[in-house]
C-alpha cells in the first residue's frame, strides 16, 4: 500500500459512488499487489499484478459505506485469464511475463512486457506471521456499472511500515501507476508465505 495524491486517485475512479481511502491530508492509498495462484480451483496455475485503489463504496439502501479495492487494471501471464476477466468482470487484464523469486530477505516479482521489464515488486518476507482473516469487495467496472465480488483471505501474514519497494518502468502499466504521485516509500507491505482456502 502506498499513499498518493487524493485528487489523482479520485479522478482515476468511474464513479461518484467511489471515494478513495484517505491516508493523510491531500493523500489516498494506492495498491499494487503479486499473488501466485499455484493451486486454483478449476483453472490451471497462474500468475498476477494488479494495480487498484482502496475505496469507500457507498451501496443503495444501506447506510453505512464498505470497504473495497477498485481495480484499475492487472497482468497475468496466462492468455485465458485475461478473457475470464474481461467477459466475466470487465477487469482490464493484460499479458505478460511474470517471475517470482526470493533475493535476500525480499519476495520479489518482476513484470517483463515486450522484452523489457516494466515493473519490479520488492516485498520484505521475514519476520514473525500473525493469522489473518480478511474480506473485501473487488469493485470493477463492466458496460458503464458497477460489480462487486467479494475476496476472501485466510492465512498467515507478515507486515512491515516502511519497507520494500516498486521499481517502474517504461510500460504504460507502471506509468499510470506512478501518475497517481506515489510515495517513495510504500506506507505498508504485506507478505503471505500461503493463503489457506476459506
């Protein structure tokens, strides 16, 4: 999670039903994620970066605001997924190539598009685990309205304030990423050795 400007993060959203998650004065929170799915139910084995903001949904007839990630656009490196996202989600999905590896105490991933790299993700991996059980809405946008599904993680995790890093290249997914005015460092990382099926 980093901060970023509020106006840009607001101006990035679709919908005036959407408020970014403030993180500060003139500040929202921007997410860039990794995840490995290595064993999906019913899809083979694949791989994603999603870029999103954290946002405030407000929903017809219910008074209080949910908590939910919008999500701008992702890369996966399996050709079938990024139809899935687009039929079913209307989610922006991209090809690429994506590569998971550890470096020293760092989890990292790195995005090549086009034979060269365009986004390199370092998060912190050691330090002790709390368990964690977390839902949220996953708010996209498909013909002009608003979808919602709802993602679940259950699982053991490791956060640092602080740490970590987002390295972007000259691709049009890292450039919109750091058009929001990113912080130079991420307010926080989270790390998740395995996520265990709910």
């Amino acid at each position: 999670i980093y901060g970023c400007s509020f106006a840009k993060a607001r101006a990035a959203l679709p919908e005036k039903r959407l408020f970014p998650v403030p993180a500060g004065l003139g500040k929202a929170a921007a997410l860039v994620a990794a995840f490995e799915f290595n064993h999906p139910q019913g899809f083979d084995p694949y791989r994603e970066v999603m870029f999103g903001i954290p946002v405030l949904l407000r929903r017809p007839a219910r008074p209080l605001m949910a908590f939910g990630i919008f999500v701008k656009r992702l890369i996966v490196n399996r050709p079938e997924n990024v139809q899935r996202g687009k039929h079913l989600w209307g989610m922006d999905k991209q090809l690429g190539e994506l590569e998971f590896f550890d470096q020293g105490d760092f989890r990292v991933c790195e995005v090549h598009r086009e034979g060269r790299r365009a986004l390199r993700l370092e998060v912190p991996r050691a330090g002790k685990g709390r368990p964690t059980e977390e839902t949220r809405w996953l708010v996209t946008e498909k013909d002009g309205h608003l979808l919602l599904s709802q993602s679940a993680l259950y699982g053991r995790r490791i956060e640092h304030r602080g740490e970590g890093s987002l390295i972007a290249g000259p691709d049009p997914f890292a450039v919109e990423i750091e058009s929001l005015a990113l912080s130079r460092r991420p307010l926080f990382c989270r790390y998740f050795p395995a996520l265990d099926r709910p």
